[in-house]
C-alpha cells in the first residue's frame, strides 16, 4: 500500500469521526502527493517533509504575528504529518554520518556545508531535517 493509498483511507476513518480539520489537512497532503506523482518524481517523503516544513514555517510567522491560535493550529498539522514520515535518525548516528561524510568530501570549514550536506542526504532519505544535518555539520567543522 502507498503512502498515498494509507492517507486516503485515513481521511474516511477521520470522516466517519467527524474530525474536520484533519480531513482538511490530509486532503491537502494527498493533493500535493497525487500532483507530485504526475508531475514530480513520485518522491512521497520529499513531499511530506516540504509539506510539514510549510506548516512549521507558518506557524513560526503566525505566532510572529501575535496569532498563537492560528500557529497552533499549523502546528498541529505538521505533527500529524510527520506520523507519516519516516522514524527520525537519533543525534549519534546522525553525528556519526556528518564525522564520515566531513572525512570523505575532506571539509574543512563552514564554508563547505554544502559539500556535507550533499553527502549526508542522500544517506538519510527522510529521516533527519535538512536543518538538522546542517547544525550538525556546522558543529563539528567549528570544532
């Protein structure tokens, strides 16, 4: 079953509670998983994660703005979203990865985050936040 498929039968399970607002959510989720499927590379974690990341990032500007109703709400949604995404690396096999992969691309400063980023993504696929790997990085090629 797809990613896709158990979010639609989530929706009639949330319809037939009543629960309004997550069938709202998860609509939007599933239209953006069914636009990138046609248009994208299919990639369903790289959607949720941008979806989510959207979330928080409203919430961040909502609260911002003096409307903590509303960035509760966003992040609300970004934690349901995220029970569909991989389980989260822990920060010492994260750690481990950024040792490695600062090893094999021979970074030595800051300035070379990006070389480390492109080496520890595509390991992770979905389980560890870019600002993660990032702050992880950084860490280490200032220490």
């Amino acid at each position: 079953m797809t990613l896709t498929e158990q979010i639609q039968q989530d929706i009639v399970a949330a319809m037939k509670a009543g629960e309004k607002q997550r069938v709202s959510a998860l609509r939007m989720v599933v239209s953006e998983l069914q636009k990138n499927a046609k248009e994208g590379d299919g990639d369903e974690v790289a959607v949720l994660q941008r979806e989510r990341k959207r979330r928080l990032e409203s919430a961040t500007a909502f609260r911002d703005g003096g409307r903590a109703e509303s960035a509760a709400s966003e992040e609300a949604e970004a934690a349901m979203i995220a029970t569909y995404l991989p389980e989260q690396i822990s920060d010492e096999e994260l750690t481990q990865l950024v040792t490695e992969a600062i090893a094999q691309t021979g970074a030595e400063s800051p300035k070379d985050i990006g070389k480390v980023m492109g080496a520890v993504m595509p390991k992770v696929k979905g389980r560890a936040d870019g600002s993660r790997i990032s702050a992880a990085a950084k860490e280490q090629l200032l220490s």
